[in-house]
C-alpha cells in the first residue's frame, strides 16, 4: 500500500506538469469564454448572443443565441450600406440641382419666376466630413456666384427649399423622444444640409452654475432655444430636445466646468428652409433684388402646386461617390447618412422615398440573396429605433454575402478597426452593445462574427470590455 501511495506522490507532479503544458486553441478558447459568458450575473436579466463563421467553408465554428432576435442598435448599419452599394453601386453620386419656373428674361437680367433648390436626398451637401482646405468659399455663396454669372439680377418670386423627392417624415415613427433633436437624431429630408445640425456654444462657468450660452451657429431664423444646461460632472451630458419642424428647441444636463467654447450639436428644425434662407442671404448680399421671402415646399398646400411647375436648371451639385459616403457612415456612426440611403432605396421602389419601402427594399435584397429574414425587423436604416431585431446568424450571413459582392472592397474599407486583422461596426443605445465585422486569419481566410447584448444590468464600459475580449479571441483564430 505504501508503495501505491509513494507512486501516486511521485506521478502526480508528471501529470501537473503535462497539464500545465496542455494549452487550447483560440477557438477552443473562445467557445471556453463564451461559455463562461452564459453564466455572467450581469446578463442573468438579459439576453445576448454570438454567431462566428469561416466565410470559406460556410460554417459555424463557434454560437451562442445564434437564431435569437435581438435589438442591434448602429450595428445595423452594416445591413443597410451593403445593400447601398450593392443596389446603388459603388460610384453613385447624388444630384442636387439649382431650378428656376416661369420667364427669365436675359435681356433685363429678370426671373419672374421662383428658384428652386431641388433636393435629392443627399446626406452630405455642405458636411463637413467632405470640407476640404481649399473649400474657403461657402457652398451657398458659390451658388450664388454661378447664379450671378447667369445673368439674373432680380427674383420676381422666392427662394424654394424642394426636399420633396423623399416625403415629409424626416424621423421614424419609432424614434423616441429623448433622441429627435441631439445630433445623432438628425433626421433625412429630400434636401439635407449641413449635416442638418446646428451647434451651441456655451461658456461653462464653476461647478454647479448655469451655463451660458455665448453663440449659436448657424443663426436658425425663428428658432428659440430654452437651456437649463449647468456646470459639471466630467463629460459632455447636455442634451437637445425639439421635434422635426418646430423651432421651439429645449437643452437640459450638465457639461464640464469651467470651459470656454464648449459645443453641444443638435438637429436642424428644417435644413431645407435653413438651405433656402442661406441661399436667400448669399444672393441679396450678391446685389440680387428678390421681392418674396424664401420658404420650403414641405407644407402641403405648396407640395403638389409646386411640384407640378415646368423647371429648367441652371446648376447641378454632385455629391462624392456612394462609396466615400459609405465610408463615414459607418466609421462616425451617421445616422442621418443610413437614413438617406434607405430613402433613396425606396425610389428604386417608388416615386416617393420614404422609410417604409426602404427597409422593404433592403429586406428583400438580402432575400434575393438567400438570407432567411424570417425574425429580421426592420424600422430604420441605422439602429437607432428599438424596434430593430435581427440575429446574429443573419448578420453573419450578410457578411458572407457581401464578401463576394463587388462592392466588397470598399464596404470593408468603412469598417472601424478594432485590432490589426478585426474590423467591426459597434452599436450602442442604453442596455444595447454590439460589433458586427470581420477578423482576417493568417492566411488570409475571413471569420465573420457577430455579438449583440441587449438589457445587461452592468455598466455600459464593462459590457463593451466583455464583448471586446470575445473580439480579441476571435482575431487570434488561425
């Protein structure tokens, strides 16, 4: 017996030792922190799920809650730019136009007539993500220019914004309250400008004083802002309230104390009027006399008259190519920019781009391709509704798809990076964190995955530490 128990003393090290040298592989690794996750007391009252996939051998190497439904905020972006460039291509541009109706009598240099500015949905007309150096002249000023050297000297009518291309519901019906009028619920009209935002810039002052509000610009006519911003805290926690179209607008939190030109964006109550009224300025202070006030057509006792007037066009206003737009969409998260592109899909359905047969579009796109979008509800193009619900298989199964589209090079050129070899498009609303991208193995291979987590009870930074360890795993998979 007591050589038994010495021979177990002496091999019992042996076996530490061989254990100790055992090591898992990535992917064993990641399916050992997946499951590890199941169990995780912050996600007891929630729901999250993963699905990871080699694209070449169309398989599942690794899922947890691969088939469920769940909301997945800006990471639903990814569906919505892929079927852009697919369904659109990769060179589209937009065209905005510069109109005029009536009699333009050149000898006189008179319009007796109205200027139109025509819109087309385009989501970057005067942005600032396509602002170069060289852009020293405003875009509206340089209308004004080509306008002049027409030979119109005298508007017998108005400056009309036109957004009518897409129709008056410049937000989902599923938005909420408390995001129409921040900066990222910026909504999409047939005539967006500036990316349809206006910014505030406060004075600070100590912890707990009223911040002061020492500019706004651009000077919105007729808008009335109410701030009861105050002093503190350590980031930007204001917030902008107003609806679409009301120039009543409301700003309440905090911002950190004691700050000079501190800015607080927020949406436009109409960028095609602001268009309109920019348009109106540059060409008065040109020499241009114009008897009328400008306006925009979106009321409807103006829609239809308007619309049904003989144009002719005097200057024409491409935006960049889709793919470029692609590309900020998904690397600052615009939502106005998705938006546009799932309005601008609903013409290809309609004469009218509106929201509803945009996310029809997009959905039946991926259907053509073999996507089972049973589950898959859309109800915006960016992720910002809650309404939102899709799988993570369905994403992973669109990341295989566009991965052999011909667009594909510039779709993953628009993925944020997160690490050398995994790329992922993020997604975040209150209890909602996601990333939905790529990882490149060493031979080149491609992984698609998809993480969503949706009512977790932590933090929101220690969530994304959670699903950021899933992606570290994930990009070490050879």
């Amino acid at each position: 017996m007591k050589k038994i128990l010495l021979a177990i003393v002496l091999i019992m090290p042996v076996l530490c030792c061989v254990a100790q040298d055992i090591k898992l592989s990535p992917l064993e690794n990641l399916k050992a922190e997946i499951y590890k996750l199941q169990d995780d007391p912050d996600l007891i009252h929630g729901i999250w799920g993963i699905c990871v996939l080699d694209i070449r051998k169309d398989s599942v190497m690794a899922e947890y809650n691969s088939a469920t439904g769940l909301v997945p905020a800006s990471s639903l972006k990814v569906v919505t730019t892929a079927a852009a460039l697919s369904l659109l291509g990769e060179n589209f541009r937009y065209e905005t136009k510069i109109q005029y109706d009536g009699t333009l009598d050149s000898l006189n240099g008179i319009l007796y007539g109205n200027l139109y500015i025509r819109g087309c949905g385009d989501p970057s007309l005067g942005s600032k993500y396509f602002l170069k150096e060289k852009d020293t002249i405003q875009l509206t000023k340089k209308w004004a220019a080509l306008i002049v050297t027409k030979g119109i000297r005298k508007i017998e009518g108005a400056v009309i914004a036109d957004p009518t291309i897409f129709d008056q519901h410049v937000v989902p019906d599923t938005w909420i309250w408390g995001d129409m009028g921040n900066y990222y619920g910026a909504g999409s009209s047939g005539l967006n400008y500036r990316d349809d935002l206006y910014t505030v810039i406060y004075q600070s002052g100590n912890e707990g004083d009223t911040a002061k509000i020492s500019k706004i610009y651009p000077s919105i006519p007729g808008m009335v802002l109410t701030s009861h911003v105050k002093s503190g805290g350590t980031k930007d926690n204001a917030y902008l309230y107003g609806a679409p179209y009301s120039n009543m607008r409301y700003a309440e939190g905090m911002i950190p104390p004691n700050r000079k030109d501190y800015q607080v964006d927020g949406a436009m109550p109409d960028p095609s009027f602001y268009l309109a009224f920019e348009l109106d300025s540059m060409l008065r202070k040109s020499g241009l006399q114009i008897t009328e006030m400008p306006v925009s057509v979106k009321e409807s006792y103006l829609f239809d008259k308007e619309k049904k007037k003989h144009r002719k066009t005097l200057v024409q206003e491409y935006s960049p190519k889709l793919s470029d737009l692609v590309y900020w969409t998904n690397k600052k998260s615009l939502n106005l920019y998705a938006e546009s592109f799932l309005k601008t899909l609903s013409l290809r359905r309609s004469a009218t781009g509106n929201e509803t047969q945009g996310t029809d579009a997009v959905t039946a796109f991926w259907a053509s391709k073999g996507v089972d979008i049973k589950g898959l509800y859309m109800n915006d193009g960016c992720g910002l509704s809650r309404w939102n619900s899709i799988t993570p298989r369905q994403f992973v199964s669109m990341l295989r798809i566009v991965s052999k589209e011909p667009c594909f090079k510039s779709f993953y050129k628009s993925l944020p990076e997160h690490s050398g070899n995994v790329v992922a498009k993020s997604g975040y609303i209150t209890r909602v964190r996601s990333y939905t991208g790529y990882a490149t193995k060493k031979n080149g291979d491609l992984i698609a995955f998809s993480i969503i987590a949706n009512n977790y009870d932590c933090a929101p930074p220690e969530m994304r530490k959670k699903l950021e360890k899933l992606m570290d795993l994930i990009g070490l998979i050879e």
